[in-house]
C-alpha cells in the first residue's frame, strides 16, 4: 500500500525536482518496519528554485510532507552524499519506486 502511495508523491514532488530513485532497508526487504528508509536525488530545477539554506529547508518540508502522507517515520538519504561503504551496505536492498 505505501508502495503505491510513494509512487504517486514521487510523481507529485517530481515537479519541484526531488527525485524519489527508491528505498532500502526494512520497507525494501518487505519485512516489518517503523520507518522508510527513501533515497533521492534533486535536479536542476529544484537547485535553481531552491538555493543555499532554502534547500536544506525545503528538504525538511519534503520529508514532513512525506511522513504525514505515508502516516510513517521516513529518513531521506542523498544518493550523492553515500560513502563507498553506505553504498555497499544499503543499496543491496534497492527498490527502485
């Protein structure tokens, strides 16, 4: 069910530039879980709509926006802010959304 409801979000906070490219952990493993673990990215639309401080912010907005909809704790993790190792570790369990 939340599978299908992050589709949608991904589709409507696509238009601001956040990129929903999937998730891992526990949600990605279909185990039992408290939280969903989302990796995104943003792109040139979102830098140039959101600079400096005001991405931070608006990042925060997002993940707000997230957990209320999804009615679920949900960390954000940048694709291009992973170590070598976070890589290795957490993108095993990939769901692309």
């Amino acid at each position: 069910m939340e599978n299908d409801k992050l589709k949608v979000l991904k589709k409507e906070l696509l238009k601001k530039g956040f990129i929903i490219e999937g998730v891992v952990g526990s949600f990605a493993r279909g185990g039992n879980y408290n939280d969903i673990d989302i990796v995104y990215s943003v792109n040139k639309d979102f830098l140039r709509s959101y600079k400096g401080f005001r991405a931070v912010i608006e990042i925060e907005n997002i993940k707000k926006f997230l957990e209320k909809e999804l009615k679920k704790s949900v960390d954000l993790i940048a694709k291009n802010s992973m170590t070598n190792t976070a890589k290795k570790y957490m993108l095993k369990d990939f769901v692309n959304v």
